[in-house]
C-alpha cells in the first residue's frame, strides 16, 4: 500500500524508478504468496508469520546509524502505536479477503485506500475538501463498483466487505502517518510495526491456528522476507524522489497480480473489472499528480 505525497515538479531519478518498480514486485509476490496459503491457513496465523520472518529484515534496517534505544526514545510511540494497530487490521483483512476474490481485483480494491483518504481528511484531520480531489475520489468508487459488481455476480459478499474494510483501515493508518512526528525514521518505524504486528498476531493464535506444513511455514517465512524488502525498495525511492511522481509506478503491481492469478490460478479479468481497476488507479493518479507542493501531502 504505497503512500502517494505532493508532486514536485523536478526530474524523476531513474534509480528512483527501479526501486520502485523492484518493490512493487515484491508487494505483488506477497500478495501472492498470501493468497496461496490464505487458501488453507487462518488470515490471523497468516499474518503473524509475515511479522514474525519480517522482523529479521526490518532489525537488520536499524542495525546501521542511531543505536536503537536512542531512536526508540525519540519515538512517537502512541502516534506508531496506532498507526501500526490500523495498519496491522488492513493487513490481517487484505489476507482475510483474498481466497474470495481474483488476485488482481482484490489488490485493486485496497488501492481505493487513497480516495478514502481524500474524504476522511476534512474529518478527521480539518483538512479542506477540493471540489476535484471529490470527484476524483467519486469516479474511484465508481471503479470500486464495477469490481465489486453488485448485482450478484461475486458468489459472496465476504471477500468485498472484507477487503473495503481493508481498504478503510488503510486509509486510517495514512492518515495517522500525517500525525506522527516527522523525526520517526522510516526502519525504526517498519521495526515497530513489524514488532507491534508479531506481539498482536501471535496473542490471536490461541483463538485461530492450524499447524503448518513445512511447505506452508517456507511460504509464509518468503512472504514475511519479501514484504520488509518491499518497504525497504520503497523507502529508498522516496529518499531519492517525490512519492508523488512515482504514483503511476505504484499501481504495477495491479499488473502484477493479475500475471500471477493467471500463472497460478488461472484467474482472468472481465470486462467490467477491468474498466473499475482502470478507474481506481487513474482516478489514485490524477489525485497524486494534481497537487501542488505548497498544498501539503495527501499521503
């Protein structure tokens, strides 16, 4: 879930462009990686094993630089606290939602995050509602409805819900991103997360669990490792360029999803769903790229 920020109007490393592009691999082999064992395994254990393998990587991010203790200190630790739990339930939901849905659709769903974004900021932030960023948000939905397709065409509506609700605790965990200190750095921050998310998941498995083959446990254990490279790959680009001008790279991985729910389970795109995704991301996009510095990050 890649976050989207003001454009600046300046030339577009191509390094910036490779991390990128490299990242929203990784996101989209997650994805599929999640769905392939979300298939037989409970999201709640699903996801503990994607924080627990990740923790490896993001302490070996903070390994470098400030000693942890002193970064911990000057943590916002309630603003990362609740931008880590928001964003451990979109995770958990995304994971939730997956064995309902093609890979692609679903993934295409969660992106409508950023135009929830656009209309709970007036809310819950103050912030002023511009007449195209609602419109822009308005022909989104328009897109989340052709991919929902609510006249009956999904055989469950679990799938939908559960991934609009992903798509919704997103948006909360972007918009507590806006609130937290701009001193947090980005490895301490996936270091808590990745803690926060282990601690949580892992208290759920006496609720929800089923012991994984050793096939499975290697599954979750590349997925844990890939996600952490991802938001690596991705925090490095954002160092190098503005979020903003890498938007249109972002939505990749929708590609992406559908190479891999084609290869692997023979999922294909309708139509109609095809025409959503296009809404969704074109409408993500205009959002990203119309804004101007002086009016703030929308992400």
């Amino acid at each position: 879930m890649p976050p989207t920020v003001a454009v600046r109007h300046t030339a577009v490393p191509l390094r910036s462009v490779a991390l990128i592009l490299v990242s929203m691999f990784c996101f989209a082999v997650v994805d599929a990686l999640a769905k392939s064992v979300a298939l037989a395994y409970p999201a709640n254990e699903v996801t503990f094993f994607r924080m627990l393998f990740g923790l490896f990587p993001a302490v070996a991010m903070c390994v470098r630089g400030k000693p942890l203790t002193v970064r911990l200190k000057q943590m916002d630790v309630r603003g990362q606290t609740l931008r880590s739990l928001t964003l451990l339930g979109a995770s958990g939901l995304f994971f939730a939602g997956l064995p309902y849905m093609p890979l692609s659709e679903a993934v295409a769903i969660v992106y409508s995050e950023t135009l929830l974004v656009i209309v709970l900021a007036p809310l819950l932030l103050k912030e002023v509602l511009k007449p195209r960023d609602a419109f822009a948000a308005a022909i989104g939905f328009v897109g989340v409805l052709f991919v929902v397709r609510p006249d009956g065409s999904h055989s469950s509506w679990l799938g939908p819900v559960l991934l609009i609700s992903s798509a919704l605790f997103g948006a909360l965990s972007i918009i507590q991103i806006k609130r937290i200190r701009a001193t947090d750095d980005s490895a301490t921050t996936v270091l808590y997360f990745t803690a926060v998310g282990t601690l949580v998941t892992g208290a759920s498995l006496f609720f929800a669990w089923r012991t994984p083959s050793f096939n499975a446990l290697a599954v979750m254990a590349l997925l844990g490792v890939f996600a952490t490279a991802g938001q690596l790959l991705m925090t490095m680009a954002f160092r190098q360029a503005d979020a903003g001008a890498l938007a249109p790279y972002n939505y990749t991985s929708i590609v992406w999803a559908a190479l891999f729910g084609y290869v692997v389970w023979g999922e294909t795109i309708g139509a109609m769903s095809l025409l959503g995704i296009a809404l969704i991301v074109g409408s993500s996009i205009a959002v990203a790229m119309r804004r101007k510095p002086e009016e703030g990050p929308l992400v």
